[in-house]
C-alpha cells in the first residue's frame, strides 16, 4: 500500500465509513482518468474515486484534481432531480478531492452489454429520459450555473482534444470545427454531465444509472446527447448490427420529448452537427475509440462525418442516414 492510499483509508475512517480493522481497497475497471477502488464496509460495498492529476492516455492531457468537486456535485444535483439515476455520495474526503459513493451491486457497465450483443432500445430511450431530466431541471438555473463554473475544465478535456484538435489536423474544416468549438463554449444554458459514454452507465434494475462526471459543466445540453449518440453511431459500424441504429434513434426520440427549455429543433440541429465533429473525433482526434481499430471501419466513420460536418444535419436524420458499411 502506497502512502496515498494509507490516506485515503484514514479518511474514511475519519469519515465513519469504515471501522478500525482490515481494509482493502479493490481497484476496479476503468481508471483513464481516476483510481476507482471497491471497499467492503459493515454497511455494504462503497465506491472511492481519486482523481488523478494526469490522465493515464498517451496524450499529455493534464487536467486539475478538481474535477473531482464537479463529479460530486453533478451526482448530488442528478440525485435532486431523481435519486434513482446516479450513485449516493457519502462522503467528501480530505486527500486529492478523492470521494466515496455507494456501490451498485450487479449492475452491468452498458458498454459491455453493447458490445456483446444486448441491445436494449427500452434502456437506450430511459438513458434519452434520465439526460434530459437533468437539463430539464437545471435549465435557466443562475444557482446551477453558479455552482458548475468549470469552463476552463470543459474546454482543456472536451473543446480542445475533441474539437480544435481535429480543426488543427484538417484545414479544410477548420472553420467549421472552431465555429462550432465557440458556439459550444458560448451556450450556458444547463448542467452538461460531458461525459455520457456507455461505459459511464450502469444498467440497473430501476434503469440507467450515470457516473463519471468530472466533466461536467454548465453549457450547451447539446453536448451530451451528441456524445452518447456518438457511442452508439460508432459501435454501429463496429458490430454491424442494425439495433444499435435503432438505440441511437430511440434515445434521441425519449430525449426529444424531455425538451421544455428551449425550441427543439434548433437545439437538435446543434446535436447533429456536434455528433459528426464527435464521430470525426473518434477516428481522428486524441481520444480515439479504442474498439475502432479496424481501418475499413474508420474509413466509414470518416468519411461519414466529414461529409456531416459540412451538411449539418439535424441528429434525427443524421441517425437515420448513417450507415454501418460501405455498400
Ligand atoms: N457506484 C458504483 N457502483 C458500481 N460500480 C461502479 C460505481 N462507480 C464506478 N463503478 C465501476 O468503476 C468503473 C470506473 O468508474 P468511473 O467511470 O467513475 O471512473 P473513471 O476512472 O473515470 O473510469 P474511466 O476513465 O474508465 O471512464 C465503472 O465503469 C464501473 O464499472
Ligand atoms: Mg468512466
């Protein structure tokens, strides 16, 4: 055990998580951006979560431990507007902005239900309901907007590795991108989880359950079903199955009729073109996906979302069109 760990077990005994006796702290999956431990208490399994301060990906991608704040904070919020959508925080701890939840037991990371074959469009339309929910509760909040003041943050892990980086790389649709870069970071208008993958959702019995918010911000609501739509586009392409189409349509018709700030087709369209920049950022940016290896593959998604991002389509027919090959 390093000396960051005997911290950390010393702050949840501090806390009154834990007693005095034996304590392990059980790394879990994941852990790009974060040390994610599972630890046994009396009263159940708990999750800590310490943020590190580099993230483990090739590119030097420096982000503050802060984050940390913004993820407990986004999981309180979500709660407020439905307990069963995000994990319970227990406890703030003192070392590196690091901090306890409650463990799920037997709750599948979506991701991995995806990828083997068990495409659920019930769920993918609860994970639309459950994003919109929060937006919809947080919109046109000065005290939401207030409490998320992360701009700095969102720009350094979202804006610049998804957006400006690929304008960097592509003359051709650079104006594009950064036109889009800056309609993104002007647009306050809810709290933004910024980080909406499959593999930041758990399957749970009572729907989805959504983790990993240390990007969160308040923003532009269109960044979040664009990136969830992503994930699903890209895995389209990556197992050929047609029900991933369906999910990602499904998901965006449930989001759709959550939207009650705003005028939804504007704010749809901005979902479409954000979608094509994100699927483009996937093949060609600094966080590829990392199942898209193939280059047939990566062909379809670029040549798709380069077309995309000068057509600027709305997302419900951006989904409609994509294709899964090439014939
Ligand atoms: N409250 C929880 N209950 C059950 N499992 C959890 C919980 N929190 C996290 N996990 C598990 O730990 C994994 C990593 O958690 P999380 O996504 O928050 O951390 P991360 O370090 O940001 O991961 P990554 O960089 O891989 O996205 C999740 O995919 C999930 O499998
Ligand atoms: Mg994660």
């Amino acid at each position: 055990m390093d000396e960051a760990d005997a911290d950390i077990i010393a702050d949840l005994r501090g806390a009154g998580l834990v007693g005095a006796g034996d304590i392990a702290l059980e790394p879990l999956t994941g852990g790009v951006s974060c040390d994610v431990w599972k630890v046994e208490t009396a009263d159940g399994p708990i999750v800590v979560k310490r943020p590190l301060p580099q993230l483990r990906v090739a590119a030097e991608w420096l982000a503050p431990v802060e984050r940390g704040v913004s993820e407990v904070r986004w999981l309180r919020r979500a709660r407020g507007v439905d307990a069963r959508i995000a994990p319970e925080v227990l406890a703030e701890l003192a070392t590196g902005h690091a901090f306890a939840m409650r463990f799920l037991p037997g709750c599948p990371v979506w991701k991995d239900e995806l990828m083997a074959g068990r495409v659920d469009g019930d769920f993918a339309a609860a994970v639309g309901r459950g994003i919109a929910a929060v937006h919809a509760a947080t919109a046109h909040s000065d005290a939401d907007r207030d409490a998320f003041p992360n701009d700095e943050m969102f720009r350094a892990l979202r804006v610049d590795p998804f957006l400006l980086y690929v304008a960097d790389h592509d003359i051709e649709l650079a104006p594009v991108l950064r036109a889009l870069a800056d309609d993104l970071s002007s647009r306050k208008i809810a709290l933004v989880h910024g980080d909406v993958s499959p593999k930041n959702i758990l399957v749970s019995a009572d729907g989805p359950v959504f983790l990993d918010a240390e990007c969160a911000v308040y923003g532009d609501p269109a960044f979040d079903l664009a990136f969830c739509t992503t994930h699903l586009l890209l895995k389209a392409v990556w197992s050929g199955d047609a029900r991933l189409n369906d999910a990602a349509a499904l998901l965006v018709d449930a989001y759709r009729s959550g939207i009650d700030w705003e005028e939804p087709d504007g704010l749809l369209l901005r979902v479409g073109k954000l979608t094509a920049a994100l699927l483009l950022a996937r093949v060609e940016g600094k966080s590829p996906a990392p199942y898209l290896t193939d280059p047939e593959h990566q062909r379809i998604v670029r040549e798709q979302a380069r077309a995309l991002i000068v057509a600027a389509q709305p997302i419900e027919a951006l989904v409609a069109n994509w294709k899964r090959t090439s014939a």
